[in-house]
C-alpha cells in the first residue's frame, strides 16, 4: 500500500479486472484487421502484466502469439529531477523490430499523461512505428499533455488527492484496483 495514504474503496476485483482486459483485447482484435503486424510494450513496472495478459488472450482467442516488449521510461520522464530515486539502468527490451508495426503502448494508470508522453519518447528512438495505440487498465482523468487512450478498462473520476492503486498477482501477489486518499 502507498505510503501514507489510507484505503477508501476497492474498484475492481480479481473477475473486474479480468473482464476489463479480455475485453480489451477483443477490441484490440477488432481495430486491427492486421493482427500479425501488432505487438504489445508495456511500460514497467504494470504495464509489462498488463501487456502479458492482453497477448495471452489473443492467443487464446485468435491462436496468433505476438511479441511483447518492456519499456523503462524513467530516463525519459520529464519530471525526473522531481524523483527521489536515482535513475535506475534502462531495462528496456523490444527484442523484434517495430518498424512498420501497430503498438499497443499498455499501463496499468493514465493520470497527467507524462508517462505515456515519455513511452512516446523512448518509443521513438527504437524506430517508427505504423500506429501506436495506447491500452490503459484505469483512466482518472486530471491530463496535462494532450495524450487519450484508445483502449481504457475503467474510467474513474478522482479528485487530484486521490490515488489509483492497481495491485496485479505478477507484481502485488493481488489482482485489484483501489481508489486510496490522503488521510
Ligand atoms: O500519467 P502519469 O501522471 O504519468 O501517471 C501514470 C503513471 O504513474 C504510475 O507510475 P509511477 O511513476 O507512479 O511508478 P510505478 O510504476 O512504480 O507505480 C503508473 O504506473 C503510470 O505509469
Ligand atoms: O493515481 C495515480 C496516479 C499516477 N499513478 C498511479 O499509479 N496512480
């Protein structure tokens, strides 16, 4: 649990979250007829899950197995010198080209829209890419860039003291969504 923060309703559980994402994966099927030239990056750390298990069920829907590639943007965020941390090593890994290919950038909360604005970045530098589209478990609205998402599992108006907390069994041992508030 974040830091500080105190728990104030649970949005989605395990089955909530699971519909959200086959869900969007059926949507993802739809928009692009050329399925075999789509490949999924997740941006780490829950966006990686997040792409995982979207590339899980379209296999299971479509029998077609894509790529999926791993995005560390923390060098590129354009807030990092307002980060305690030190950069971390790149951990970026697109092992296939993306020239040409239709992206779906996934994470788990789009909120000010500096993260997906830093995906684009890094993005970018590995090649060109016919289309990126962007998969998101949670919108809460509150943008500061002009970025939207194309595939959105739940939006959730939230005031700016609000967090989002999404918990996936990969990474929390969970799979939930919790709306937390300053106490
Ligand atoms: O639209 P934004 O304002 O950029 O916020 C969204 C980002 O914030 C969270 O990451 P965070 O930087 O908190 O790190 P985390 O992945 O460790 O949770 C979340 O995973 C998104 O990547
Ligand atoms: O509420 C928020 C905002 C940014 N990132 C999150 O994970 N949650």
């Amino acid at each position: 649990m974040a830091g500080g923060l105190k728990a104030k309703a649970r949005i989605m559980d395990k089955e909530a979250l699971r519909r959200a994402l086959v869900r969007i994966a059926h949507e993802i099927v739809e928009r692009n007829r050329d399925l075999d030239q789509v490949a999924f990056v997740g941006i780490r750390r829950r966006g990686v899950p997040i792409a995982q298990r979207l590339a899980r069920y379209i296999k299971e829907f479509e029998g077609q197995e894509l790529p999926v590639g791993v995005l560390d943007i923390t060098l590129y965020r354009d807030d990092l010198s307002r980060l305690s941390e030190q950069p971390r090593v790149n951990n970026t890994d697109v092992p296939f080209p993306i020239e040409g290919k239709h992206i779906v950038l996934c994470d788990d909360v789009l909120y000010t829209g500096r993260t997906v604005r830093a995906a684009l970045d890094a993005l970018v530098d590995l090649g060109r890419p016919q289309t990126v589209q962007l998969a998101v478990l949670v919108d809460r609205g509150h943008r500061e860039i002009p970025i939207r998402a194309d595939y959105v599992g739940k939006n959730v108006p939230t005031s700016r003291r609000e967090v989002i907390e999404c918990r996936l069994e990969e990474v929390d041992g969970v799979d939930e969504v919790w709306i937390m508030e300053q106490p």
